[in-house]
C-alpha cells in the first residue's frame, strides 16, 4: 500500500513539475473582434487589380500591389504601367493618397490618379523579388538563398 501511494504521489509531482515547465508562448493580447465594419471602409479588392485613370479619363495603369505598414496603414500603391499583356510592363510605387476614389455611370467606383502614363513610365521601376518576400529597384541585384524572416511585431 505505502508503494502504492509512494507511486501515485511521485507521478503527481512529475506530472505538475513537468506542466509548470512547458514553454509559455509569445504573443500580444487576446485577439479583438468587431461586432460590425468601421464606417467608410472598403476591402482590398477595391483597390487590388483596378485600373488607374488620369482626370482626363485615360487609363494609365493597374494596382500590382498594395503596401502596409506594420501599423496596418496602406502607404503606396505598386502600379503596372505600359506594355502589351503584360509584357514590357513597369511596375512603380505610388503614394497612396496620390490615387483619389470617383463615380461615374451608375454611381461606379473608379480609381483617379493626377499624373500621365508616361509619367508613370518615366518613374524609376520596381521589381518583386520572392526571396526577400519585397519590392525593390529594378536594377538592384536580387537576393538569393531563403526567403527573410519576418520581424517579431
């Protein structure tokens, strides 16, 4: 009987000394959830792979990418510009408060930007480079090897 319990009381020890010794995890607070979708927002499908227009209703370009921040606001636009089919096309970063939402027929939503297409053309070209998971200068060399880690936030 003293085995017994010698036995059921050793197991207990190990079991509690071996749960308190698991590995805590890291993280932030406990995830938050929204009982309904802030006023005025619009989802990234308005924005991801849209034409571009100037105010003289010609287009100028499509959105490639959209840049966030590690606070979560969007900071530039990447724009497909030029070429035929997606060849001979440049891709160039733009603000994104430098592209304005309108209406047109119906109420359709289109994308307005102050500048030309070959202005855009112009600009210094972008390139993706899926190694370092970023965009980068067109003529910078690109990365090689595995992709970088991402930052602890």
């Amino acid at each position: 009987m003293k085995i017994l319990a010698y036995t059921a009381l050793a197991l207990a020890l190990a079991t509690t000394a071996a749960s308190a010794q698991a590995p805590q995890r890291k993280g932030g607070a406990a995830a938050q959830t929204l009982t309904s979708v802030p006023a005025n927002s619009w989802t990234v499908n308005n924005w991801y792979k849209q034409n571009i227009y100037d105010p003289s209703d010609n287009n100028i370009g499509d959105i490639k990418d959209v840049l966030v921040d590690r606070a979560g606001k969007i900071t530039a636009l990447i724009v497909g510009v030029g070429g035929f089919l997606g060849i001979g096309e440049k891709d160039v970063a733009v603000p994104f408060n430098a592209v304005q939402v309108t209406t047109k027929d119906n109420n359709k939503f289109y994308l307005v930007m102050n500048a030309t297409k070959d202005a855009l053309k112009a600009a210094k070209g972008l390139k993706y480079d899926r190694n370092a998971t970023t965009w980068m200068a067109e003529d910078a060399p690109a990365t090689t090897g595995s992709p970088t880690p991402r930052p602890n936030r």
